[in-house]
C-alpha cells in the first residue's frame, strides 16, 4: 500500500510539474523590476490597480499636471509652491462636479476641518476631509484622475441624509447611495 501511494504521489508531481511547463507563457503580466508599482517582481505579476496608476500617472505627466505627486502629502502641503486645493485643475474639476454651493465650500476647504493624507488609490487621485468635532456625520472624499480632468466627489451629511452619501460627477445629477465617504 506503501509502495502504491509513492507511485501515485510522484505521479500526480510529474503531471504537475508537466501542465506547469506546457501553460503559454504569453499569458503572464510583463514586469519592469525597477517599477515602484510592480507589486512581486520576483513571483512575475502586478496588480490591476498598479497597472491602472501607473498609465494614469503616464497621462497626467503628458498633460503637464500630476496631482499623484500630492501622496502622502495632506491637502494644505504645497508641491510646486502650491497646495492640491490652489491647483487650478483641481478647482476646475470639482466645480463642475459640484452644483451646490454649500456643499462646495465644504469640500474645497472653506471652512477647515480634519484631513488625512492623500493617497492614489485605484488610479485616482483621493483626498478625504470632515467637519471638525463631526467626522462621523460630516465627511467627504474628492477622486481626481491624475491629470486633473475629472472628479468625483462623495459627500454625507447625516443631518441631511442619514446612513446616505451623495455622490456628484460633471454632466450628471447628484447620485444617492448607502454608507460614508470614507473609502
């Protein structure tokens, strides 16, 4: 019975080892070592979003505005003399995504408030702020395509809306949905 198992283990190994040999290598995802976005040089593979940011930060580096060189920076830190919320692109952006006026002073800093570092997070841009002393019922979370084009803005305020966000996008109506800003 012994005997039988060994046979049947190395098998199944060389049956292994041969469908490892025989799958086409054209499948496996191209890796550029010296990529900071290349998530296991050593193993062959990227992740989607890696492969997203970086054709994004590619975009926005052709269109003259980054607005990934804001990660790990807060939204009152300056690149280039100016804060993310004084980029013009910025600006523009989220004007045209927000049509409410309050709602806008809000999100574009007006009246001050917490915030975290910005971060790129599956190809956008994303900063995320509240209302001082009312985090969890005040909140918002602008995306920015790198290059400063587009921007989607999260928006909740429990008083108005409770359990609910709003969401605004350019050329479209504010969008309701369940739960936070915080993504």
């Amino acid at each position: 019975m012994r005997l039988l198992t060994l046979l049947l283990a190395g098998l199944v190994a060389v049956g292994c080892d041969s469908a490892d040999k025989a799958a086409p290598q054209a499948d496996q995802p191209k890796v550029d070592a010296g990529d900071p976005n290349s998530v296991d040089a050593a193993a062959g593979g990227t992740t989607p979003e890696a492969d997203t940011e970086t054709a994004a930060t590619a975009e926005a580096a052709a269109n003259g505005v980054d607005l990934a060189a804001y990660a790990g920076k807060y939204p009152f830190d300056k690149v280039g003399d100016v804060t993310f919320f004084d980029q013009p692109a910025v600006k523009t952006a989220i004007a045209a995504a927000i049509p409410d006026k309050t709602v806008l002073g809000w999100v574009m800093g007006e009246r001050g408030g917490p915030s975290a570092p910005i971060e790129v997070k599956n190809g956008k841009v994303m900063s995320w702020a509240c209302e001082q002393h009312n985090c969890g019922d005040h909140q918002w979370t602008v995306l920015m395509d790198p290059a400063g084009k587009s921007a989607e803005v999260c928006y909740q305020d429990a008083a108005a809306l409770p359990g609910k966000t709003r969401w605004y996008r350019a050329g479209s109506a504010p969008e309701t949905r369940e739960g936070t800003c915080q993504l």
